[in-house]
C-alpha cells in the first residue's frame, strides 16, 4: 500500500510524487489553484453564468441596440404613438374626398339646373331651348334616310310584277302582281326601315340624339333632371307624336308658341329639346 501524497500548504513534510503516466481515456488530475479566464469573459470577481443544466447565459444585446428598453421601429420616437402616412396626430381624417362636386349630382327633382340641363346628366348651366326650325331640318334628315328603303322595294315589287290579261268572253283578269319572290325582298327591305328606325330610337334614349338631331346640334332630355330618355320612353314618345298629328297636325307646330316649345307628345313624356 503506497502513501499519499502530502499537501504542501499542510505544513506537513514531503513533496509531491513525481507524475506517472495515466491510462488512456482517464481523465487529467488538475492541481488547486486559481483557474486563469477564459477568453471572451471578464476578468472581475463576480461570478460567471456557465453554460450547464439549470444556468442560463448571459444575454447579450443584438446588434446596434442597447440592452434594458425596447427599441422604437424605423422613424418613430419611443414613447410616442406614431400616426399614419400623411395624417397628423390626434385629429380625424376626412374620407376622400370631403368637398362637394362643383355640379350636382344626377337625378333628382331637386337639381337647381332642372328642368332643362347644359349637359348629359344635369351637370352644368342651363341649355337654351331648341328653335322649332331646327327641330323641323332633324325630322326631315332622319325621314330621308328612310326613303331609299322604300324606294328599293317599290322597284323589286314593280319589277317583279307580270302584266295582267283579260279574257274577252267572260271579263275574267287572270295574271299580273308581283311574284312572291319579290314580295319576300321588298319584305326584307321593309323590315330594315323598321329596324334601322328602332336603331335611331335607341341612339335617342342613350345619347339623346338621332342622327339627323345630332347633325343640327339638338337632343332630347327629361324635363325633371336634364337626363336621357332611355329607350323604352324614347319609343313611346315616338308613339305619342300621333296625338300631334290628329289635330291637323297642330302638335307639331305647338312649339312655335308654347313657352317650353313642347310638342303634345313631349308634354306627355315629360321631355324637351334643347340645344346639344
């Protein structure tokens, strides 16, 4: 049994034992004594928070930011509410926009450029009344662009036509008239005035003018707000114009001396020409 080896600091006599060679894989006696720091950590004399179970690290502040109070975000003070883009603390903002339209808004008994309106939809100072003549010249243009379908089709009837004969004995005629071929064109050409005549209608109920009103400046609005037709009341007012000519015509020239220069059919409709 071999004797211990002797701590130096006891007084007691002796000296360490020369070191031997440890096996492999045992771990390193180390003698007492002050352990030197390690690099990275400070040297005073408080205690240091190692890395074990149940300890935990020293917290080192992130970069740029100083430890102990919460950093405020990019452009803002800390401590005080920031407020939004382009807005000013501690006052509403308005929704955008605040501020009125420099014009009425559309429709409505209530718009102050009623009846007549400068503009599509009311918006602007009142329009001056169309002259009778103009509405006249606008009647003629579009009554024109209906005749060459009419035309067309008188020549295919009379073209298509056989001369009749009659039978001396017994006055019986036998022949003549159109063929069925050609009452079937002349057919096609009455169903395009038709169509081409519900066409300038619903230009009037949508824009206010057919194309001959737009040609001399003039449309059709209503009478209440300044606004178009549509043309479902565009169409009835077509219609109603066969009041104006029951009476010798004299709803047509009702305009002539009628303050509003309303025709019957307008003052049914509710509507006014005025100058586009």
């Amino acid at each position: 049994m071999s004797t211990p080896p002797q701590d130096p600091s006891s007084g007691a006599s002796g000296s360490w034992p020369p070191p031997q060679d440890a096996p492999p894989g045992a771990p390193q006696f180390q003698p007492p004594g002050p352990v030197p720091p390690q690099f990275g950590q400070p040297t005073g004399g408080y205690p240091q928070a190692g890395y074990g179970p149940g300890q935990q690290p020293y917290a080192q502040p992130g970069y740029g930011q100083q430890p102990g109070y919460p950093q405020p975000g990019y452009g803002q003070q800390p401590g005080y509410p920031q407020p939004g883009y382009g807005q000013q603390p501690g006052y509403p903002q308005p929704g955008y926009p605040q501020q009125g339209y420099p014009y009425p808004q559309q429709g409505g008994p209530y718009n102050p450029y009623a009846p007549y309106g400068g503009a599509p939809g009311g918006f602007g100072p009142p329009a001056p009344l169309a002259p009778w003549g103009a509405r006249v010249g606008a009647f003629l243009l579009d009554a024109l662009m209906l005749v060459p379908f009419w035309i067309i089709a008188i020549i295919v009837l009379t073209a298509t036509s056989s001369s009749a004969t009659v039978d001396p004995d017994t006055g019986m005629v036998t022949g003549g008239g159109p063929s069925g071929a050609g009452v079937a064109v002349a057919l096609l050409f009455y169903a395009g005035a038709f169509g081409f005549q519900l066409y300038q209608l619903y230009r009037q109920g949508t824009t206010g003018q057919t194309i001959g009103k737009k040609v001399v400046g003039i449309r059709v609005i209503r009478e209440s707000d300044g606004r178009y037709t549509g043309f479902g009341m565009s169409f009835v007012r077509n219609l109603a114009h066969f009041v104006d000519g029951i009476a010798c015509y004299i709803g047509f020239l009702w305009p002539l001396w009628d303050d509003k220069k309303q025709t019957f059919a307008d003052k049914m409709c509710s509507t006014v020409v005025v100058r586009g």
